[in-house]
C-alpha cells in the first residue's frame, strides 16, 4: 500500500463537536452536493434521506494515548465520510486484534499514527454504499477489508480494490481473522522461505494466529516437519493442527529439544520474537537454511512500556557480518507486512491465494474468543498474556445480555412467586387446624 492507499483506507472520523469554517475550506453545502453526486445507491436517495444519514453516529475504538489497556476507548462518532471515486462503505460486522494493535498501544508500532487514532488492520462487513467508478462491488456484498488503521469502527470509508468478497461460508469472523495473519504467513514461508515437500519449519507461538496460519500452510505441502512452541495446555490443539513436534517453551530450552530430535537443524525457522532468541534461531539452521525475523515479542512484557525490556532486546540483538552469512551458507530475512506499501498488487494475489485455499478447505482460521467494543481490554489481555489459541475477534455491535441471565432472572421471578403463594396457602390453611385442635376439648367439657 502506499502512504496515499494507506490515507483512504482510515476512514475518516468527525466529531461530535462541528469546527468552525476556515477560509478556502469548502462550503457545507457544496461537500454534501458532492457526497449526492458520488455516491451510488440500489435505490434514489432524495436530499433529506442524504442529511439524515449524515447524522447518523457509529461506535468507534480510539487510542487514546499510549500505555495500558484503558488507552484505548470506546467513542461515540457523529456524522459519516462522503465517498470519494472509486471508494465504498462498509458496514463492519468483525474485526481482528494483531499482535501489532498491543505494540502499537505502547507506542511501539511505527506504522500506527500518533493518538488519537483509530486502530485496526483487517475487518469484515457489508457493502452499504458505492462511489463513482466502482463496478465490481454493489450493496450488500460481503467483503474482508485490508488497511494500515482504522478499521476498529461501525463503518469504514475505504478504496474498493482494499475489499475482497467473502467465499462462500465464510462467516465474518473467519473473514475478519484471515488477512494479516494468513498474508505474514504465506509471504514469509513461500515468498522467501520457499517453502518444499521433505523441510522442517520451526514456529514460535504455535497457538496464535500467525502461528496456526503457518501451520496450515505447511500441512498444504507434502512432508513438512514443523515444530511449534507453546505452553504445554495448548500442545492437544496445535498437534491436531497439523504440528508435529509441540515443545513446552516454558519448561524445556526448545533449542535442546530440536537438537534432540533433528541433530543436523532446521530448513526455515519463523521467528517473531526478537532479542537472544534470534541468535538461537540462527544457531539452529542448516547450511542453507533460511531465518525469517518479523517480530519483536520479547519486547512486550507487561500494560505499558518496558525500558528495561527494550534495553535487554537492543543489548541481545542479533547481528552477523556478510562474511559470516558466507562462510556458515544461510541466509537471514526480515518481513514486515506494514511497510510493503508499495507492494499492495503483490498483496492482492496473495489474498486471492488464500480464498482460493480457504474455498478448497485447505486452510481455516481457528476463532479463539470474540469480545464487543466495550470489552476491548479483555480482549487484549487475554492476547497479551498468550491465553489464545488462534484469532480474537472484537464485534462492533453493542453488547447484549446474555440469554441465560435473563432466564435466570425469570426463573428467579418464577421460584419467588411460587414460594410467596406457598406461604400464602399455609397461613390460609394454620387457622382451621387449630380449629380441629380444641374441637375434642369442647367435646370433652
């Protein structure tokens, strides 16, 4: 994508509170003039439908600031983006949380603009409007968005060539979990690994989204031996997810345990953490062998920023002269997907790839959890301290009580009621028995 792709995708956010013209700003009545004649609707939409609509407010997630979880906060937006040429709305039914929403909380994430901002790199939803220019989408089109931010919201203005219709099947939280994680997967084992039958493949944080993502993808290729490191509660799940040796990174030095098993190393080895950890990856290759770097977890230690985290990871950061690439014959890359801003046609038929593979049932987003706007601190949390295994979901719409506690509280009613009417017929029925007490004393007087 490129810085200008990446300014369409964020959709616009007004606030509650109108600004005052400016000189040589365009007049409220020519921006509404313009919104009438690029927008494409199924039916006509006369002028006071069109200013209703502007006034129309939406749910949105905003950072804040940076630190903890309550950083990021639940806003109520007024008012909608007008649709430029070649632009569509989006209705947002999903959203995924990536691990770069929680760097990018900290202040940690380059790509993520400064507070306030909307978060948020890959949603799904509905075509709700068409600008001028766009053919190959209409209302009502289920489509999975891609952006750089601000798709953690209601509704989204983006380009239309950033949607991508949704298989059939797909429901929105597969199609909301797939982009990101599927896309670093793929480019990184077959764009740079190069990925064949009879390889190994070492993943770290085998049990979270890009984590099982890879592992899908390896099992689409014939005899891949893939190791993945996990705690040892989800080992059950990653192993029926197609990993062939789980290893309990908490308990066990994985470097040792590899070693045992494949004394010779490893083909490719993913690795998303960063600091000494690099070095041990690197340890682990064979001769041509490849080591993929697109992460920095050992970064993130706690709610806020960690200095004495980030001095560690600096201090432990790998580093390799040319000569010794040479000398050992292995290779070293890096991949991250938010800087290929230019590369976004290369991104498209990756995407394209994946639906291919997700309709041939080749692969298939695991959903760990969904949580509402309004418990988007859990969600994180839950994702922080690694409890997922596979992709949490944030869901725009307003959080509903549960079912259950309404049964409760009618079951509740129900039992209260029943026991008031048993309390009832027992004072109806204490005076007639102590009539029958004392009928014999009369009879005996």
């Amino acid at each position: 994508m490129s810085t200008e792709d990446a300014a369409a995708v964020a959709p616009q956010v007004v606030e509650e509170a109108e600004a005052e013209p400016q000189a040589g700003a365009q007049a409220p009545e020519d921006a509404q003039e313009q919104q009438s004649e690029s927008v494409t609707e199924t039916a006509p939409q006369d002028i006071k439908e069109e200013k209703e609509e502007e006034k129309l407010s939406y749910r949105a997630l905003v950072l804040t600031g940076y630190g903890g979880y309550d950083k990021v906060k639940l806003q109520l937006k007024q008012g909608l983006a007008g649709l430029a040429e070649g632009e569509v709305r989006v209705r947002v039914k999903a959203c995924g949380l990536n691990f770069a929403e929680l760097l990018g909380r900290q202040g940690l994430y380059e790509p993520l603009p400064p507070p306030p901002v909307t978060p948020g790199m890959e949603c799904s939803g509905l075509v709700e409007a068409v600008g001028e220019g766009v053919e190959d989408r209409k209302v009502g089109d289920r489509v999975l968005v891609l952006g750089r931010c601000g798709l953690w919201q209601e509704l989204v203005v983006v380009k239309a060539d950033h949607t991508f219709l949704m298989p059939d099947g797909m429901s929105f939280e597969e199609a909301a979990a797939l982009p990101i994680n599927y896309i670093t997967a793929y480019m990184m084992l077959f764009e740079m690994g190069n990925i064949r039958p009879n390889k190994s493949v070492l993943i770290h944080m085998a049990a979270g989204g890009v984590g099982i993502a890879a592992t899908q993808l390896c099992n689409t290729i014939s005899d891949v031996t893939v190791f993945g490191t996990a705690s040892a509660s989800k080992h059950e799940v990653i192993k029926e997810g197609g990993v062939t040796h789980p290893i309990d990174y908490r308990t066990r030095d994985y470097a040792e345990e590899i070693r045992k098993i494949s004394p010779k190393g490893l083909d490719i080895v993913l690795d998303p953490l960063g600091g000494s950890d690099t070095q041990k990856a690197f340890n682990l290759l064979k001769p041509m062998g490849t080591l993929i770097v697109y992460g920095a977890a050992n970064r993130l230690t706690g709610q806020r920023k960690n200095i004495l985290a980030l001095a560690k990871s600096w201090y432990n950061q790998f580093t390799i002269s040319a000569l010794n690439l040479m000398h050992s014959n292995k290779a070293v890359c890096g991949f991250h997907l938010g800087y290929l801003d230019d590369e976004f046609p290369l991104i498209t038929r990756v995407l394209q790839t994946l639906l291919e593979l997700y309709q041939q049932g080749k692969i298939k987003p695991r959903i760990d959890s969904t949580y509402h706007f309004e418990q988007v601190a859990d969600a994180m949390r839950r994702m922080q301290e690694r409890n997922n295994i596979g992709k949490v979901i944030l869901l725009p719409e307003p959080k509903k009580e549960e079912p259950k506690a309404e049964e409760d509280k009618k079951e509740k009613a129900k039992e209260e009621k029943k026991e008031g009417e048993q309390k009832n017929d027992i004072q109806k029925e204490e005076p007639q028995a102590e009539v029958k007490a004392e009928e014999p004393k009369t009879e005996e007087s």
